[in-house]
C-alpha cells in the first residue's frame, strides 16, 4: 500500500475511533455508572477522560475537533429534520425509531428508550460530542473566532428556534387538545372563571329589576349542576334569584372540598352532574340538574335507582357544523355532511368548494357533541377520525382523537353556544344546514333542522318546595331573558 492510501486509510480509522467507538465505550462506561438523568453527567466525563487518556499516536486533536464539529451540526440538523417531519411531537415514533441513526451512543438510546427517557438520547449526544469538540478546542489552543466557532453557533441559532416553535405551537397534543383547560377540578374545556357567581370581572346575565324570585336562605337554595355549555346559564339564574349567592361561595371555595367550584352553583359535567341528581347522599345531592334531554342509558340509570323525573323545556339550542371563514362552502345539505363524515366525500370541490382536501375533525367518544353526532348519521358509520399519539406514563404510547383545529380544508361540529356564547373556536363560520341556517330565530321557531331542546331536570319527589318555584322563574319572562341574553334561543321572546 502506498504512503498515500495509508494516511488516508489512517484517517479514517481514526474517524471512525472518534466517532463511534469513543462514544460507544464512552456510553457503555457511562450507563454502567448511572442511567437516565445522571447520563447527562457520566457520559460527557468519561469521554473526556477516554481523550485524555489515548496514546499520543493516535491522539489528532485537529481531527478529533473537526469530527466532534460535524457531528454536533449532524445531531442538530437531524433532529430538526425529525421535529418538523412529527409535527413537534418530541416523543414520536420517528424520533424514537431514527434518532440514533446520527448518534452511536447505541448503548444509551437502547436504555433510555426501555426506560422511558428517549428524548435524553439527543441530549446527551449533543452534550457528549460537545465535551468532545470543547476539549479539542482547549487541547489546540484554538482560539473563539468566527471561523472556528461559526458552524456550530450557527446550526444551533438556526435550529433551536425551528424546534422551539415546532414543540410549543405545531405538537399534535397541543395542535388537536381541543379546548382541554385546567380548571374547576379538571372537569372544564372552558375557563369559566368570568361566569363564576364570585367573579369579579362578571359576564353574567343580570336583570335591570330585582327578580320576582328571591331565595333569602342558604338552606332553601336548591343546588344546581349541569352541563359544561349551561353553567353561564345557571349561574346568571342563581345570582339573580340567590341572596348573597358570591358571598357564599367565596365562602366554601377551599382546596379541602371534594368540589372546589362551587356549593350551591357548582359544575361537573354532564354524566356526573345528571348521576348526582339520582344519589340520595346529602352532600353529592342535586336539585336542579341543566342540559341536554337525558340518553336512553340516563333514563335506565333514574329507572333503576326508582327515581321519577320531571324534564321541563326552558330553552333550544342548535347542533352546528362549522369550517374555515375563508371556506366559499355557506351551506351543505344532511345528507352531504353525512356522506363527508362517512368518507365518500373528501374534496370540497366536490360540494361547490376550492380544490381541497375535506379535514373532517370528529369529537371524543362520550362527548356530548359526539353523542348528537351519532345521532344524526343515523344508519351511516363515521369514518375512523384523525387521531394522535400521547405518551402515557401507565399505558404507554395511547391514541388519542384529535379536536378540531384550524388546518386548511378543516370542518368541525358543536353545539351553538359554544361558539357563539363561548367563542371557543376562532376564525370559523357556521354553515348553513338544509339551507337553514341556525340564527336565534331559526331555531325559535323551529326551521333549523338540527334544534334540540334545553332542559332543566329535577326529581318529582325532591321535598325542596324553591325546586318548583325555580323552574316557574326560569319559565316566566325574567327567567326567558336571561336564557336568550345567555346565548341560547328562549321559548318565549318577549
């Protein structure tokens, strides 16, 4: 062999040595000492011990700072690659699949994956190499210029803000959450702080008179639960006919109660809200119970606990589809809607729109959008959703549905209130439904294909006589304004 062909063959076993088998003992070394979090630490030291202990015949430190160099800016760039390819999910099966393809530290994403901790692979990698490439730097007496410092400061300005932006706005479990909030012991998708009867700033409904009805007596006032959609709408109720209703509540809001929202006005949702209303337990007791007409289930679980229901209209609200506002599409008919769901349809060019795919965004099972949903389909399957992955620390990877978000070609569906009252979602439009489309006058008088009944529920044996006269306010002009003023379409207008 030539004296050429054995410098270049040198050179590349000796990238190859620092490279990959450095790091891969490095790693081997490291793990030894201390898994997870501690790999920050143990690796990066043991490869810069390994460095300083080579011979110094195979010990180049130009070479070991240009291949360090490289491959810090390989990291960055393939990690970028793989953010944006996931959508800025850090915890993807690309990135758990492929990240090691530009890390050796086999070693440690073998052990971080099974434990859990595959993101610390990039980590570690980056700081490891980095040691690495510092070393080098101190070891030539390099000093920090442009020239030197410059590729590396660069790829790291330059991706650090893509994967930033990639994690914190484009992440499938931000993206499609839906409207997932923190709040009133995690039962809420909205922050209802603002309609709390002890909210400061009020948006509540209010009368400009004193009510026909007023419940001097804590012990009288009959205690109210409900659907998400419906809780501005009873709490307005309470704090027009409850005596110093904020008072009270302020009162009993301590982190110490099972329900920290409320005791009187308080808020669960649905399927609990309507179970409280059927339990005889004083404490967990409901009197007045607001929402949708009860499923056929909810009525089997009164029927078996022997409670008899008295259901009573107080107001209507409307099941509502809704899609981009820049969308041409104003109006679809039921049948059109169910063949988009279904999944005949999938370009709205198809039904009068742009050249554009159809992203048909469908809701959690149990919603109670997703309940009316599957009502209206009828006989006609919906076709599977869009879903996401989540990492669950009990169940591992987990699908989840993904809500409705604001992508070109999407569609959605909720009920009125919620955009309209709430303004949950923003930059929408409601369609057109049958070429009816549901403004408060068409679901009042009942032209609005997809109108549903608001109900106000109560047990017949419940001994309160205030329950009655409650639902007497709710029904007479006062109680009527208050409902429309909240959003909802009332039965009476005047």
């Amino acid at each position: 062999m030539s004296e050429g062909k054995k410098k270049v063959v040198d050179k590349i076993l000796l990238v190859l040595l620092y490279y990959i088998a450095i790091p891969l003992v490095a790693s081997l070394i490291g793990i030894i000492i201390g898994l997870g979090i501690f790999a920050f630490i143990t690796i990066p030291c043991t490869i810069v011990i390994i460095y300083k202990k080579l011979p110094e015949k195979i010990k180049d430190w130009d070479l070991i700072r240009r291949v360090n160099e490289i491959v810090v800016i390989l990291l960055f760039l393939n990690f970028t690659v793989l953010v944006i390819l996931s959508s800025g999910e850090l915890d993807s099966k690309l990135i758990r699949d492929y990240l090691f393809v530009a890390a050796p530290l086999f070693p440690v994403w073998i052990a971080q994956r099974l434990a859990g901790f595959t993101i610390l692979c990039f980590f570690v990698s980056v700081i490891t190499y980095g040691s690495a490439f510092s070393l080098a730097m101190e070891a030539t007496k390099k000093k920090i210029t442009i020239k030197v410092w410059g590729p590396v400061v660069l790829i790291i300005v330059v991706c650090v803000p893509i994967i930033a932006y990639q994690y914190i706005h484009n992440r499938p479990s931000v993206k499609y959450a839906g409207h997932g909030f923190n709040y009133m012991n995690g039962f809420s998708s909205t922050d209802f702080t603002d309609y709390m009867v002890t909210g400061k700033n009020s948006k509540l409904v209010t009368l400009d008179h004193k009510a026909s009805l007023w419940i001097e007596d804590e012990k009288d006032m009959p205690v109210m639960d409900g659907a998400e959609a419906c809780y501005p709408l009873y709490a307005a109720l309470a704090k027009a006919c409850y005596k110093d209703i904020d008072r009270i509540e302020s009162e009993t809001l301590d982190t110490t109660q099972k329900r920290v929202n409320g005791k009187i006005v308080s808020f669960t949702n649905t399927v609990v809200g309507f179970s409280r209303l059927l339990v005889p337990d004083a404490y967990d007791k409901v009197d007045l119970f607001f929402g949708a007409r009860p499923s056929k289930s909810q009525l089997q679980d009164a029927e078996n606990a022997g409670v008899e229901l008295e259901i009573t209209p107080i107001g209507r609200e409307a099941f509502v589809f809704f899609v981009e506002e820049d969308n041409p599409v104003n109006d679809l008919t039921s049948d059109q809607i169910r063949a988009i769901y279904h999944g005949d349809i999938t370009n709205w060019k198809e039904v009068g729109g742009k050249n554009q795919e159809i992203v048909a965004f469908q809701r959690p099972n149990n919603s109670g959008s997703q309940t009316m949903m599957q009502y209206f389909m009828k006989d006609v399957p919906l076709k599977e959703p869009k879903t996401y992955e989540v990492h669950n620390a009990m169940m591992g990877v987990v699908q989840v549905v993904a809500e409705y978000a604001n992508e070109d070609g999407a569609m959605g569906y909720s009920f009125r209130y919620f955009l309209e009252g709430l303004a949950q979602e923003k930059g929408v439009k409601m369609l057109a439904v049958d070429g009816v489309y549901p403004s408060l006058d068409n679901i009042e008088n009942g032209s609005y294909p997809l109108t549903v009944d608001l109900v106000l529920i109560t047990r017949k044996d419940d001994p309160n006589p205030y329950v009655a006269k409650m639902r007497d306010f709710i029904l007479s002009p006062d109680g009527q304004y208050i409902v429309r003023q909240t959003g909802y379409a009332a039965l009476q207008t005047k």
